[in-house]
C-alpha cells in the first residue's frame, strides 16, 4: 500500500466518522420549568370559578402567565412557554420585543393577562375534535404598561369588563397548545361572542409583587431567543 493510497483511506475514514457523528446529534434538552413571578390579588379576589380545577383552564392560566412574564424577561425559552404556545406565536412575540426603540414602543405586564374562565366548548365547529374554545371575560384594554403612559396604562377597570376568548388545541397527551387569544379587548363583537360586557367583579387581577422594570432602550436583543430560531438572519 502506498503513502498515497494510506492517506485516501485515512481521509474516507475521518468523513465518515464526521458523517456519522453529524446523523446522530441530537437537538439541545428542553429548558426545565421556571418559577414564574408570585402575584398579589387585588382586591383580595383570587381565581375562584368552578372551572379553575378543569386541565384546560390550568393550561390557559400557565400560558397566559408564561407570556407576559416572557415579553417582561426577554426569556422566550423555558418549558411553560414551549409547552404551551405555538412557535410562531413565541416568534412573533420575540420580533416586537426587539424592536423596542423608544418609550412609546417600550411597555411591560404589570401582572399576567386578568380574565375569568366563562365556558369550554369543546369541537365548537362540529369537525375538529381537538380545539377547544375557552370564552372568558377580562379587559386588556388599558393593562399593558407603557413607559411613556405610566399613569393611563398598565390599569384594570372591572366595569368596562368584555367577552373574550382563548383558542386551544388538544394535543391528545395530556398537553395544550394555546393558538390564538382574545383576553376581552373592549371592541366590537368578534369571534366567539367576544367583544359583549360581561361581569367583571369576580376577575382575579394578579400584580406581580415586584414590579418589573420597563427595558433599556433601544432593546436590539432579548435574554434568551426561541431555542429554533436563527438569529444569524
């Protein structure tokens, strides 16, 4: 056998141990679970609808706590928030967050979205047996925190209280996945009866006990991406 020929084998060798190393790596280890900002309950009025206890509406409760507490964090990777919510949803989410170049772009949650659970209607279209739609009734109105608005923003009027709803998908494993929302934005009647006044006096409004603080700006980058997400592009 030659040098040549030695150096031929010895190169085949190494591209296929490469090769083979590359078809058996495996994507990173999910994020564990994360211990999400404790609340107060204002005026003392804590989640109480019998249907707190239902699977779907404690989904839809870690859902909506995972994404304000991820657009206040810049962490849109850890398991509440990959288990409960669609990619694109946490994409779309990441986008807005790093494109906060100024106070009247910059705002925070003062808490996770406030609503009570009304209904689940399950298959509501008759043809879809893993959606779910859960109507609740809250006011996201003026709850969103804007720098530039600190004392017209980040409140809760349980008079002015609407209909709204949470689209939810069955993933037939125990899990839910949330896909679209509507958490009672006060304008006219919409998709599954949101949009109608509703009795707001038993909405459980949850302050975080530490205020979150609005980022610095220009904020150009977040804590942590999506896990999926090529920030190269």
């Amino acid at each position: 056998m030659t040098p040549r020929t030695r150096r031929a084998i010895s190169l085949a060798v190494l591209l296929v141990g490469f090769t083979t190393l590359a078809g058996c790596s495996s994507p990173p280890p999910e994020e564990p679970p994360i211990l999400l900002p404790p609340v107060a309950w204002e005026d003392g009025i804590a989640p109480s609808s019998p249907l707190e206890s239902d699977p779907i509406v404690q989904a839809a409760r870690t859902a909506t706590a995972a994404d304000a507490y991820s657009w206040n964090s810049g962490n849109f990777d850890f398991a509440q928030l990959n288990q409960s919510w669609q990619t694109d949803d946490i994409e779309w989410n990441y986008r807005g967050y790093i494109q906060q170049t100024g106070p009247r772009f910059s705002f925070i949650f003062p808490g996770p979205p406030a609503w009570t659970p009304l209904s689940i209607d399950a298959n509501p279209n008759g043809d879809s047996p893993t959606w779910i739609i859960l109507r609740i009734c809250g006011n996201s109105a003026d709850w969103i925190a804007r720098e530039d608005k600190p004392t017209t923003t980040g409140l809760f009027d349980r008079a002015t209280a609407t209909t709204g709803f949470i689209s939810i998908t069955d993933n037939e494993d125990g899990t839910y996945t949330v896909v679209d929302r509507d958490y009672g934005s006060g304008g006219p009647e919409g998709a599954f009866g949101s949009g109608e006044p509703c009795d707001g006096s038993t909405i459980p409004v949850g302050r975080y006990r530490i205020t979150p603080p609005f980022p610095r700006l220009p904020v150009t980058k977040a804590q942590k991406p999506p896990r999926y997400l090529d920030t190269a592009d």
